[in-house]
C-alpha cells in the first residue's frame, strides 16, 4: 500500500506539514518497493485549486493512503472518490509518523541502496522529466516515459538520465 505523507521538506527528517493542499512537497513510502520518493506537490502556491491538484495526482502515483494534518472538505470527496484512506490530525516527524503507521521505514535510493534517510533524485536508470514545469519522478515500471503525463501541466514526459 502506497503511503503519501504530506511534507515541509523533501525528506523523511521533515516536518509533516499541516495541510494537505498546501504542503510543499509529498513523501511517497512503497513497502512492496522498500523505497520512498519525494514529489513537489503540484497544488503547492495555487490560490485555489491546490488540493484537487494534489489528490489528482496521488491518485495516478498509485497513493492508497495519505496522512495529513488536515484535508479541506472540497478535497476531500476526491480522496475518497479515488477509494485513498484519509489519516488526518497528525504532526511531527515524517519518519516518525510512518514508523508509528507499523511501516518497516527504510528510505532508499533508485537502485535500493541505503541512502541514510536523505532522499535523492538522482537515478542511474534514469527518470521521467517534464521539461515544462520541471515535474519529474522514478516512471512506472515497465511504461515509457513518453507515455506518462505531467500531473502539473498534462505534458508528455520525457526520460532524463543523471
């Protein structure tokens, strides 16, 4: 079960930040992966609209949970609608709080070496770019990047190589 937790910084020492929309960034834990990876979150500094632009594109990530401070009643029939488990009124640490979700925590890099709770992204094999907005992530298995859209701008994202 894919966990978003909702992020001040874009690592799992971060502070969980107190509202869903507008959070700055999203620290997405895949157990099955035994990785977690950040994204900026495309509601981030909208005026309106933020938290729907979140939820959308948790949604296409695969997200099956979030945990939050609290959600906004405009996002959070979205959430629901995308069958994505609400966890609200939560604070402190990200690691912390997964931990505390019985998650085995271990953050790691592309290629599953320990990365000491830092994420990075940068990728050997590569990522997923949109070179409009500047959105980027690790592509999903097995699907050409060109085939993915950018969340953001609903561009074709392309693969970029560190």
């Amino acid at each position: 079960m894919k966990i978003a937790v909702s992020a001040e910084e874009d690592n799992p020492n971060a502070q969980l930040a107190p509202a869903f929309g507008k959070s700055k960034f999203f620290i997405i834990f895949d157990p099955d992966e035994e990785r977690c990876d950040s994204i900026l979150n495309p509601g981030y500094g909208l005026s309106s609209g933020a938290g729907a632009a979140a939820a959308i594109s948790l949604k296409t990530l695969g997200v099956e949970k979030v945990i939050t401070g609290r959600v906004g009643p405009k996002t959070r029939p979205l959430l629901e609608e995308a069958g994505i488990v609400i966890v609200e009124n939560q604070a402190g640490n990200v690691g912390d709080i997964l931990s505390s979700e019985a998650v085995a925590f271990r953050c790691t890099t592309g290629n599953k070496e320990p990365n000491n709770g830092r994420l990075t992204k940068k990728n050997p094999a590569g990522y997923c770019f949109c070179d409009l907005c500047g959105y980027q992530n690790n592509g999903a298995e097995g699907v050409p990047c060109f085939k993915l859209r950018c969340p953001n701008c609903a561009r074709s994202l392309e693969r970029k190589y560190d």
